[in-house]
C-alpha cells in the first residue's frame, strides 16, 4: 500500500502530502501514459500533493488533471499525426518540421480544447509543474502552469530543439523541451517535497523521444552545420536520462520510488504510430494503471470492468 494510510478511509481525489506523480515524455509514446492516468480517472484516484511531467508526459497530466477522460488519446491518435503536425520536408522551406503553434492552436479553440479552468480547480492545493530546459545554460526549468499559462507551459515543455525551430521564451528566457534536461523529473519532484513518488514511464530502456527523434533527423540539422549544437543537446539528455534512472534504481534514504511501466514493449513510435499501435498501447496503460491499484490494494479485482472493455 502506499504509505502507511488506510486507504479505506480516505478520499483518493485529494493531495497526500509528500505523494508525487512524474510522468516521463516519449512523443506518441505516451499514449500509454495517456491510458493509465484515464484508468485512474475512471477509478477516481488523484491523492496526488506534487505532479510533474516533461513533454508528452506534461500533456498528459494537464489531461489528468482537467479529467477529460480520452482527450489525451484523441490529441495523439488525431493532432500528432496530422500533416499540419509533422512534416519533415518543412525543413527544407525554412519552417518548423513539428508545428507546435498549429497543435496549441488546435488545443486552445477546436473539438481538442483543454480545459484549463477545470485543470486549475483541481490543481488548487497541489504542486504541479512542467519542466523544460533552459536554451542556452541546459538546466532545467520548471514552469508552474497556473503563474503563466497552460499553453504556453506545455508548449515550452514539448519544443523539442530544431524540431520546433525558434523554441520558446517566457520571462525573456528562451526555452526548449525539457527531455533534454529532465527526461524523467524524478529529481525535480523530490526537490519539492515528494517522499513517495509514482513514475510512469514509456520504456523500461534508454529510448527516449529526443535521443530517437534527433539522431533521425541529424543528416539534415549536419547538413545546416548543426552538428555541434546537436551532440551537445544529445549530451546533456543522455547524461540527464541516466541520472535519472540510476535515482529511481537508488533512491535517497527516506524516498520511495514505484513505477508503472510497459509489460511487454510498446508499438508506437515517437511520431508516425499506427491507429493500431496507438490503441493496443493505449489499452496496455489503461490496463497498467488497473494494475498498478489492484497491487496496491486501492481496489479489489474486477472493481471497473470499464478498463478492459
């Protein structure tokens, strides 16, 4: 059980103090993370005092948080895989190859709106925030969406570098994606206060939306002489991924670490995912999520035959 709280006895939507939710990124990868924070939604399990997420992983939470069950299936299954989305030949015309100023958009004023209002409500009492990583010095920022905006948060969170070409500024700080320097915030959510923290993760490896994404593509950004730049971006995420996952293997005395991981490997990609692949992955989370409070003893077997219909 988490804790020593019975929870029997305790209203599962309010904060816990010290209890941390960290949500990884991984681009349509996060489609599973999408299905295990929907799972709690229906199973009405938020005890969460700290949430921090990076990149897909912030988008999912904002979700979570807003409980629109669905919204961040539907935003990754239809917005990301939009030509409007992605395009790598935009490159070449000067413009962004992941256009994050159609996908707000689309966010801000269409059937994908977030709702932020309600995202706000429920976020009251909490510590919740999104990291991204300072463009010039490579340290990680973290942006309190309620203090700036939730788009303009989550926006400077999943500008992966180049990808998204002129990044983000907020407070005159120019930002990017913070997978490069927090690909699993871990860290970050202890550093306020988490003393038991719950990581979903996308892979239980070393694939990452940034490391995939930039080699990929590094035949262009060589052919723009942006070589160096690249390498050192991919530095700083390897070097940050594996602290990361060496804190979560061993943690400091007096924290706890448990994760909701793929059981078997996910089948979408970080961009380009089948419809197929992004609803097998998404059942994979929503059935993890299940799981992960049947193990914990925050519900009994067959509780919500939802999850598996």
């Amino acid at each position: 059980m988490i804790g020593s709280t019975d929870y029997s006895k305790t209203n599962l939507t309010e904060p816990q103090q010290g209890l941390a939710l960290v949500a990884e990124g991984g681009g349509q990868r996060g489609v599973f993370t999408a299905g295990v924070l929907d799972s709690w939604l229906l199973s009405n399990f938020n005890p969460f005092e700290i949430l921090v997420g990076t990149s897909a992983g912030a988008q999912n939470i904002a979700s979570f948080m807003s409980e629109q069950f669905g919204y961040a299936y539907s935003a990754i299954s239809d917005l990301t895989n939009s030509d409007e989305f992605f395009n790598v030949w935009s490159a070449f015309k000067g413009k962004h190859m992941m256009d994050l100023d159609w996908y707000f958009s689309q966010v801000e004023a269409s059937a994908y709106q977030l709702d932020t209002k309600a995202a706000t409500l429920k976020a009251k009492n909490r510590k919740l925030y999104f990291s991204s990583t300072k463009a010039t010095s490579m340290e990680t920022a973290l942006l309190d969406p309620n203090k700036i905006g939730w788009i303009p948060a989550l926006k400077a969170s999943s500008a992966i570098p180049f990808l998204y070409r002129r990044g983000v500024t907020l407070n005159q700080e120019a930002l990017v994606d913070g997978g490069v320097s927090a690909p699993i915030p871990i860290k970050e959510a202890v550093n306020l206060g988490a003393n038991k923290a719950v990581v979903i993760r996308t892979s239980k490896t070393a694939e990452t939306a940034i490391g995939e994404v930039l080699k990929r593509a590094k035949p262009i950004f060589c052919s723009r002489n942006r070589t160096p730049q690249v390498y050192k971006i991919l530095d700083v995420h390897e070097s940050s991924y594996a602290e990361a996952q060496s804190f979560i293997q061993n943690p400091p005395t007096g924290v706890d670490v448990l994760e909701v991981t793929p059981s078997r490997p996910l089948q979408s990609k970080v961009l380009g995912s089948t419809k197929a692949a992004l609803i097998s992955d998404y059942k994979q989370g929503l059935k993890a999520g299940y799981d992960f409070l049947v193990q914990h003893q925050l519900m009994t077997p067959g509780a919500n035959k939802r999850l598996h219909s």
